[in-house]
C-alpha cells in the first residue's frame, strides 16, 4: 500500500530538476526512494533522478563533501558521500545532489544493463561466469572496505550486469556506513549476515556473508529465505548437492563465505577473491598435437613438443606448459636434424630454468631458442651432409594467468577465444614483409611463388633475432601453433571457426590437417592446439 500511495504522488514526466535533469518516466521504488529516469540537457546523457523525503538521517560515515548548499542534514549526503569518496569503474558514480521543494534528489548514472535478480529466474549464468562476477564483485567492495567502509544491503537487485555479460557494476549504497556502524533498522533476511540480523558487532566479513548468498543463489536457484530454520538457525545446502560436478574448491569457498560466525569466514574480500583465483590456476589445460606429411612430400621434417603439468604444493596451484613446433629446411634428413634439435636443446634450457628463482620467461624463451640456434648453426658445420639446414621455431609457455611466445620463422601462434582470433607472431617472410607493407593482398599471398622464402631461421648464422610476445590467457581460452603447411591452405577465420566448434580439441586439429590436406597439402602440417579448461 506504501509503495503505491508513494508511486501515485511521482512527479510527472518532463518536470525539470534544478534547471537540468528533464524526468521521462517513473521507474520504481528501491532502497526507499523514488527513482525516475532522467536526461542531463547539459551532456544529454542519461541518469538516474531518486527522489526521498527530506528527514535527516543519523549520519553514518564521517565523510565530507563540499559543494554549494549541501549540508550533512541531507538524507543523501552519505551516499553521495562515499560514491564521491571512491571512485572504481565497476561502482556506479554520483553526479549531483541538491533539494527539490520538500524532498532531497541525489543522481548517479544509469547502468546498462539488467539488474542480478534476472539471472536468478531468466537466464542462469555458467559456473565460469559467476565466478568472474564474484572476483569484480570482490574487487569493488575492497574498495569499499579498504577505506573502512562496508555495503550492509549486497542483494542482486542492485547489482547490474552489462548486456555482453562481461562487467558488474555496484548500486544500492543507502545503507552503506563507515565502521563501527550499527546494524540497520530493518535489513533484509534473504541476504544479511547473522550478526546483522542480531544487533552483533559488525565488519567487512557482514559484505562477504551476503556476497555467498548470491553467489549460491546463482548457482543453485535455492531461496535464500528458505535457509532460516525454526530455530532461527541458517543452512545453505551444498552447491554440490545441486551441481554433482562443480569444482570442490568452489563449493568450499561458498561454504566459508556463509558460515554463520563472521570469525569463520575469509578475513577479506581479497581472500575471497585469491580462492577464486586459486581455481582458475588449479584448471587443467587439454593438449592436441597432429603432425602430418602432407599429400607431396615425401617426408615429414616438422617437429612438436609438449611438456604440460599442474601441481599443487603448499597451499598453491601451479600451472604450467611448453609447446612448441617446429619447421625443418634443407632436404629430408638436413630438415628433421634442424626440427628434432631445434625442439629438443630449447626444451631443455626452458625446462631447466623453470625452477631457478627469479625466472623470467620472456627472457628463458629468448636464450632457449638462441640456445637452438647455436646446436643447429655447429651442428651444420661438423656434418656437410647437414650444410644449409635449418628450422623455424615458434615456442609458447603456459605460466600462470598468461602465455610467453618465442618465434623464429613463419610458423605461427594464435591466441583464439570465443570471439577472436589474434595472430600473434610476425612472419619472418618475404610475403609476410609484402603484406605488411601493403603492396600486396592476402589473395595474391596465397599464390605468390616466393611465398615459402623467409628472411630468419634458426641455423642460418651464428647468432639470431627471437620475436618475444606476452598475451594473458583466461578459461575457455585457445593457443594454436602450426607450421606453414596449415596456414598456406586454411584462413585465420577458418582456422577460429574450426577451433571454437570443437569442445575436444583433438578433434579441432584433425580436422584442420584434414582440410589442409584437401586442399592440396603441399608441405608438411603441424599443429599443436591447448585451451584452458573452464570453471564448471
């Protein structure tokens, strides 16, 4: 009855509020206040208008603001306050307060985008993506609390979504207050802590017991109202007990978020958000290799290795991945000899210097290959049956959150992800230099008959020049390495479509060797292909 009594008496559309911000239409009643959707004729941007009654509010924060005719009787001065206060891209920011006859506006900017609750009844997110929202989530309220200020109403009503489902933004911040704060007169049961409940002493740990609650809502559907006992004890069933195959780690973390006693949660938001991390680095990556002869030649001098592990030590997940492929010159033995030593001496000096303190490994890459380079270069020398080989070489490691390229040559490396595909690595090629230049068009690449020269290798002198990159990788992720055998018959996009419509990325790799080789498969065909498991 209050709501409607109070949406009855809204302002009009097309009321003007301190001559700029024009309302267009009542939206609802949230937090307490009115909200209007608005128009700033000064940017022409649009906002959000809310509207309260002017009664001043015992003040929470010891926040000041200054600007013209604010007084800290404002029942918006809080808000404005600490939205003023803290400024990070995924919290909504303030634009303006000021008063309007008897009531007191505040406008913050309008976040495109569907509020939390959607995704509870309309569109449940994957496992991966609500682990990402929960680490933006983390990150926003460390900035909150980092300046000892805590939230006191997280529910998913003001938490916005964007419309790709890549970003979170933070809303809802009348009860926000600067610790010590007492408890809210009348919080939420479905979301606040325990403590909250009860009158307790309160701090930031209250934030990330509500924080579980959504998260376990979005992965569970589970009401949170139901979990309130008789006894007046709360119970979150498992999240295993809903999703069997969810990571353990992750039903841990939620299982920690909600325990009743604040001492028993994380200490922070910032331990939170390293336990989600942990789980991303604990994520196995799955590895597919097919190197082929092709339909022409009658040897295969390409060469592939592998080296994958992830371990667990102490507390820490480790993971980690060598891949590397590899293009031999100079007929068939000269070529294989080039290739197998290529791969073999880099592999040893990466794999070597993982465990010395202090790697780095851009810099590991680098000497590794050039390392390569001096075995293929004396090699060639002793043997004249060997004279002129030579090899590419294109080197990813997997270490950690991103992946370190090393590369010689015209093979290639790709980072792929749902969206796009990047190639990383420069063709040490004349085509390649055309291209870049601009003097001649992907077609005519294809079909140029100096298009298997290249300019760098590994053997040809003493000493080489090594292309060093860095990209970061996230879950879902690919890395594909091949040699020129794929690439000359198989375009990028071809290459991104094939890769993202196999969940198995050994199939991915049979199917571009196939293609390859269909097409003419001229020259030997490597390809190496490892995606990064998503969180499920």
């Amino acid at each position: 009855m209050e709501e409607t009594l109070q949406s009855a008496d809204a302002l009009p559309a097309d009321t003007l509020l301190a001559n700029r911000y024009r309302i267009e239409r009542f939206l609802e009643i949230k937090g307490g206040a009115r909200l209007y959707r608005a128009v700033d004729e000064v940017t022409s941007l649009n906002v959000i208008a809310m509207e309260r009654l002017r009664k001043p509010l015992p003040r929470v924060t010891t926040l000041t603001v200054e600007k013209e005719g604010l007084t800290p009787d404002s029942p918006w001065y809080d808000y404005f306050a600490v939205l003023r206060s803290v400024t990070y891209p995924t919290l909504v920011k303030a634009v303006d307060i000021f008063d309007h006859g008897e009531t007191s506006f505040l406008v913050i900017e309008q976040l495109e985008g569907r509020d939390m609750g959607y995704f509870l009844t309309q569109q449940r997110p994957t496992v991966q993506t609500a682990c990402d929202w929960m680490i933006q989530l983390c990150q926003t309220l460390h900035q909150l609390h980092r300046r000892h200020i805590v939230h006191l109403d997280l529910k998913p009503r003001y938490i916005v979504v964007s419309y790709d489902l890549q970003r979170v933004r933070l809303t809802g911040l009348h009860r926000a207050g600067e610790l010590p704060v007492e408890a809210p007169n009348d919080p939420d049961e479905s979301y606040a802590a325990p403590e909250v409940l009860s009158g307790g002493r309160i701090d930031e740990r209250a934030d990330i017991y509500s924080l579980g609650v959504i998260w376990h809502q979005l992965l569970t559907s589970f009401d949170p109202t139901k979990s309130v006992h008789a006894s007046r004890r709360r119970h979150f069933p498992d999240v295993s007990y809903f999703l069997p195959a969810v990571h353990p780690a992750i039903n841990r973390i939620i299982k920690t978020m909600l325990e009743p006693n604040p001492v028993d949660r994380f200490g922070s938001v910032e331990e939170v958000k390293r336990a989600i991390l942990d789980v991303y680095g604990a994520l196995v990556h799955q590895v597919a290799y097919v190197s082929d002869v092709g339909q022409l030649r009658e040897h295969n001098e390409d060469a592939y290795l592998t080296v994958d592990q992830s371990t667990h030590q102490i507390g820490v997940a480790d993971r980690w991945g060598l891949f590397i492929a590899a293009d031999g010159m100079g007929g068939a033995a000269a070529g294989e000899q080039a290739s197998s030593l290529a791969t073999r001496d880099m592999a040893a000096h990466v794999l070597q210097g993982l465990s010395k303190e202090g790697m780095e490994p851009t810099a590991l890459l680098e000497t590794g290959i050039k390392i390569a380079n001096s075995a293929i270069f004396a090699a060639a020398k002793r043997n004249p049956q060997w004279s002129g080989m030579g090899t590419t070489i294109t080197a990813a490691l997997l270490w950690g959150d991103n992946v370190f390229f090393g590369h010689v040559g015209d093979s290639r490396g790709y980072l792929i992800t749902a969206s796009t595909i990047e190639k990383v690595t420069r063709d040490h090629s004349l085509v390649g230099r055309l291209l870049e230049m601009g003097q001649i068009t992907q077609e005519e690449a294809s079909v140029h008959p100096q298009r298997n020269l290249i300019y760098r290798s590994l053997g040809a002198y003493p000493t080489v020049e090594v292309d060093c990159y860095v990209r970061a990788i996230n879950p879902n992720d690919r890395i594909l390495l091949c040699s020129d055998g794929l690439t000359e018959h198989v375009a990028d996009d071809e290459i991104h479509r094939i890769v993202m419509a196999q969940s198995d990325p050994r199939l991915a790799v049979r199917h571009l060797v196939n293609l390859a080789n269909q097409r003419g498969g001229e020259d030997n065909i490597t390809v190496v292909l490892f995606q990064i498991e998503e969180v499920r």
